[in-house]
C-alpha cells in the first residue's frame, strides 16, 4: 500500500489535470481548480519542511563547533528575526503594528537588497577574471563559441556598434534572431516532446524514480 | 591568485573597479536606436484601448532590480497613462516590497485609485503550478488583495476579471529566470491564448527570440532594452527622463565593460598561444 496509493494519486491528479486541459468546461474545470489549489498550498508547506530542515542542520553545525557556526548563527538570527518582525506587524503584537514605515520593509531595503544587488554585481568581476584566464580557443567549437561571444557583447551596446560600424548589431540580429532562434526552438520541442514522454509514463505508473524507486 | 598567464586576477578586478567607478562618475546619457522587439513592446501596449485590463507580474529580486526595475517603472507609466486598469501579481517572494513602493509613487501622477484603477494581489507561492491557479481563476488564487487584505469582490476592477483569464488583454511579465516568462507562456499563453509581453535579463533574453513573434508580442532584453523602452515612453512621459538618462549614461559603462572584457579575451588567447609556441 505504501507504494500502491501515491501511484494511484499521482495516477488520477495527472489524468484530472490532462481532462480539464482539453475540456475546458463544466466539473473538470472544478476539479483542476481544486488540485491547482492543493499544489499551491503543498508548495507552501514545503516552506515549512525547508525552514525545518535548514534549523536542523543549522544546530548541528553550531553545536558541534563548525567552522561556519557564526554564519549558520547569524542565519537563523535572520530567519527568526524576520519572521517575528513580519508576523507581529501583521498582528499588531508587542507594539508592533502595520503603518507607513514598516520595520520588514527597512530590514529588506537596508539589509536584504543592498547584499543581494552587491552579490550579483560582483558577477561582472568574476567575468572578466575568467574571460582572461579561462575563455581559450582550443578547438573549433570553442572558437565558435568566443567569436559569438563577442560579437554578442559588442553589439548589445552602442559603443561596440560604433566601434565597428555598425557590423556587430547587425551580426548580433542574425546570430540571434536565425542560429540562435533556431537552435531553442530545436531544444524547445526536444525538450517538450521529453516532458510529453515522462508525463505520460508517470501518469500510466511506468516512471516511478519520485517515490525513490 | 597568480593565473596561469602570470598576472593577479586582483590586477583585473582593479582595472574594472576604476573603469566602472570612474565612468559612473563622468559618464553622460546618450541616445539608443530603438530595435524591432522593444519597439513591439511599446507599440502593443499604445494600441491597447482605455479602461483595458492588464495583468502585471512582478517576477524578480533584487539581484536583478538594476534591469528589470527600470522597465517595470516605464511599463507602469505607459500603463496608467493610457488609462490601461493593471492587476499586479508576483510569484517571486522578495517583488512585492517593489511593485507597491513603484505604484505609491506613480499612480498618484495620474490620480489612479486603488481597487479601481489598480489592484496589489501580491506574492503566490507554487512557481507555475501558482500561474496555472492564476489563470484558472484569480479568485481561487488570491482570497484578498496584498494591499488592504480586502475581500476581491470588494474592489471593483475585480468585477470585470473572471475564470480563465476572462477580462485580461495583456499579460506582462518582469522575468528574471524561474519562475518567469517561459513558465508563463505555457501556462497562460499557450493555454488560454492571453497576448504576453515581457522584460528580462540578459541571461533569459536568447531564450525569447524563438517565441517572438508568435507567443511573444514583444520583448525588452536586458539594460539595453531597459534603456531603448525608457526613450519611447520618456517621449510623452516626464517623470521617466530621469531615469532614461541614468539608464542611457549606464549604457556607456556596460559599454566600456564589454569591450574589456573583449580584449580581455583577446589578450588572454595571444598570451595562450604565444606561452603555447614558447613550450612546443
């Protein structure tokens, strides 16, 4: 039975949802609109388990002397923090109420955003450090690779185009409106005709690797 | 930190440092040619007729507020301007601090009124099992709006909203990976035949062209679509020159930036086979 009922839910959820796609009238829109339900509500559980899961790790790290015991300390200081912050506004608990200014948002416009801007910003270092050190033409496939590159870059920006007068713009509309269009779209239906060929095989029971078989 | 061409890695970051810094400093903005995607963009929402519905979805974070925040801005101006009613959505957790702080800003520009002209429904978990609940019906959804946590049947743009994207003539959407346009374009496009704009990154943006102009009206790719969009829309719209000339003056330090890193490689490659022929 363990086995049995998940096949069996995921059996009817699948064709559930399949009937309701081509039928777009009547019980079947009901009854997707219900599993649409459940999944949105799963998913925030799974909130739940994952917050759960990274307290737990979080402990074991500090309690056994980690090297990233501060880290793991300082995140769960956030996490709670946070919470308690967004919670009790909400609430109006401890004093605490919604008004103009509140203190989550403070925290996200001071703390969160600043470091998570500053953490993707340092990406453009990382490119130019690895464009010099890693970005070699030691094949045909890879020259390929850096001569698109660059055309690509050069002509994103006005100053590439000017440079070479008005030619990487121009390359850059061909590589990406023909090569590169073609090339998704190839992906793309591989892709969907894939997902088409999984889907089916959970539906009918045959893929079973979600129940860690 | 040495590389295997001898030089300190720390040497590049510096040289980028001072370039970025220097020309953010000195930079002055510069007028784009607009390209065919993001003049579509623009086009579809103007042909668009007044008291229209459009669905907004805010789909990204800070780490890509520098691009995408600057079209999301445009788009709400073009928007409310036009008198296009807009239904605000997210399915990214860290969006919603924006959209309200962007809409507290812009709508009072043109006198919009909450609930009338436009509705906060905020962020829904469950990536694109959440866009399909969307689509399906904003009501089973969303049991509140974001803003007031009032019942949906108490604001009246609402009323003219129903299942299955019923009522909505547009959906945009600020994508900045997963969950975002792709997701979208399956969930409601393909499904129920709803017109999609969107802007992106400039990691997604090669993902687009092979859905434009089929499933994709128009599209805005990265800054430099960010830039091109804000030029049309400044056109008609003050409160937008500000932020067109900060985009236009970033596109000169993007533009300095890529030409480094071009001769980056460049250089990289000649020291590669030079060492190369030195060893043979």
């Amino acid at each position: 039975m363990k086995r049995e009922i998940p096949i069996l839910l995921t059996v009817l959820c699948g064709l559930a949802i399949t009937w309701a796609f081509f039928s777009p009238y009547g019980p079947s829109q009901a009854v997707n609109d219900e599993l649409l339900a459940w999944g949105t509500v799963l998913f925030s559980v799974a909130f739940l388990l994952g917050i759960g899961n990274l307290v737990r790790i979080s402990l074991k790290q500090i309690s056994s002397g980690h090297p990233d015991r501060y880290y793991k300390a300082l995140l769960l200081l956030m996490l709670f923090g946070y919470l308690g912050v967004g919670i009790s506004e909400i609430h109006g608990w401890f004093g605490i109420t919604e008004g103009d200014n509140l203190r989550r948002d403070w925290i996200y416009n001071r703390i969160f955003q600043p470091l998570q801007a500053t953490m993707f910003s340092l990406l453009a270092f990382y490119i130019a450090s690895a464009a010099f050190r890693a970005f070699r033409a030691r094949s045909m496939e890879a020259t390929l690779l850096l001569v698109a590159g660059a055309i690509v870059m050069l002509g994103q920006v006005p100053l590439g185009d000017q440079i070479t007068g008005g030619l990487a713009s121009r390359w850059l509309a061909f590589l990406m409106s023909y090569i590169n269009a073609a090339g998704q779209k190839a992906i793309i239906v591989g892709a969907a005709l894939g997902t088409l060929a999984t889907g089916l095989r959970i539906v009918l029971g045959l893929e079973r690797s979600y129940l860690s078989e | 930190m040495a590389s295997a061409t001898g030089l300190d890695r720390r040497w590049i970051f510096l040289v980028m440092g001072v370039l970025v810094v220097s020309l953010y400093v000195l930079g002055e903005a510069a007028e784009m040619p607009v390209n065919e995607y993001v003049q579509s963009y623009y086009d579809t929402i103007e042909a668009l007729p007044e008291g229209t519905i459009v669905m907004l979805s805010a789909d990204f974070d800070p780490a890509s507020m520098a691009e995408l925040l600057p079209m999301y801005q445009g788009t709400i101006h073009q928007l409310l301007r036009n008198n296009i009613r807009v239904l605000n959505v997210s399915t990214w957790p860290a969006a919603p601090p924006y959209t309200r702080a962007e809409f507290d800003r812009i709508a009072p520009q043109y006198e919009k009124v909450y609930g009338v002209d436009w509705v906060e429904l905020g962020f829904k978990p469950g990536d694109d099992v959440a866009m399909g609940q969307i689509g399906q019906s904003v009501r089973s959804a969303y049991a509140k709006d974001d803003r007031n946590l009032k019942p949906l049947n108490e604001l009246p743009l609402l009323n003219d909203v129903s299942a299955g994207f019923g009522g909505i003539s547009l959906l945009i959407t600020m994508s900045a990976g997963y969950p975002g346009i792709l997701e979208w374009i399956a969930q409601a496009g393909g499904r129920y035949e709803v017109p999609i704009l969107t802007g992106t990154t400039a990691v997604q943006t090669p993902d687009l062209y092979a859905y434009y102009p089929s499933q994709l009206e128009g599209f805005l790719g990265a800054a430099t679509g960010a830039t091109q969009y804000l030029q049309l829309v400044g056109e008609q719209t003050e409160d937008v020159h500000e932020s067109r000339d900060r985009n236009q003056a970033r596109m000169l330090i993007q533009s300095w930036v890529h030409i480094f890193i071009v001769l980056l490689i460049v250089v990289g490659n000649v020291l590669y086979f030079v060492g190369k022929r030195s060893a043979a």
